[in-house]
C-alpha cells in the first residue's frame, strides 16, 4: 500500500512532469530531487505521523511526506528540513545518532521536532507541487 500512495503523491507532485525512480527512497522530477518518506495512519492517533531526518534525506532538493494516503502530504525544501535537523534541541534517535525524529500533527499541519514542543507550521507545504 505505501509503495501506491508514494507514487500516488509523487504524481501529484510532478504535475505532468516525468518521474524517474532514484533508489529506494528518491525520485527525480525535472531537475529536483525528491526524498520520499510514508507513514501509515493508526487507529490510536489518526491525525498524528512519526517521520525521521537522516543525511540521505539532506541528500535532496524536497522532502516529501506522504500521510496515510496521496490525498495527505507536505512537498518541503531540504533548507526547511535542513534547518530542523540543525536545531540543537531537534530530538535525536537513541540508537543512531544521525537520525533526527520528528512528529507531524496532520490536523493542525505543524511538525514538532525539539525539546519543549517546538515546532514548525506545515500549511504552506500541504499538497504543493513542483
């Protein structure tokens, strides 16, 4: 099912534009880099999604998260998501240390990232396209 909606929103997101599948977790559309993360809804929390920063995802032009379905996903430049993982306060992975942890809150369209509760609006990034 993610494999689907993954395509379903990098379709939506390249707006007639080719798509050519770069590794697992990237897609080039014209001269941009997509890194493509999904994150499946759950019964418990269904407006809330866990995604994660690594260096590959800095490797980019856009970071795109795909929340629960194509209909739901935030197209954000690798400088938005660049600036969370240099947070010194951005939650870090207890097992590997790269990776930066963040949550997005779908209903309110806002991705907390670091101690305290900070967090980032996500409204300018809904459904936007290439």
């Amino acid at each position: 099912m993610s494999a689907s909606e993954k395509n379903a929103a990098l379709a939506n997101v390249a707006n007639g534009v080719s798509i050519v599948s770069v590794r697992k977790a990237k897609a080039q559309i014209g001269k941009a880099l997509d890194h493509v993360r999904f994150c499946s809804r759950t019964l418990d929390a269904s407006g809330k999604f866990k995604f994660n920063i690594n260096p590959n995802t800095l490797s980019a032009d856009y970071e795109l998260w795909v929340c629960g379905s194509s209909a739901l996903y935030y197209l954000m430049p690798v400088s938005f998501i660049r600036a969370i993982y240099d947070n010194p306060a951005t939650y870090i992975d207890r097992i590997h240390p790269e990776i930066r942890v963040v949550s997005v809150n779908a209903d309110a369209h806002t991705v907390t990232y670091a101690a305290g509760g900070v967090s980032s609006s996500l409204q300018g990034y809904l459904c936007a396209t290439l």
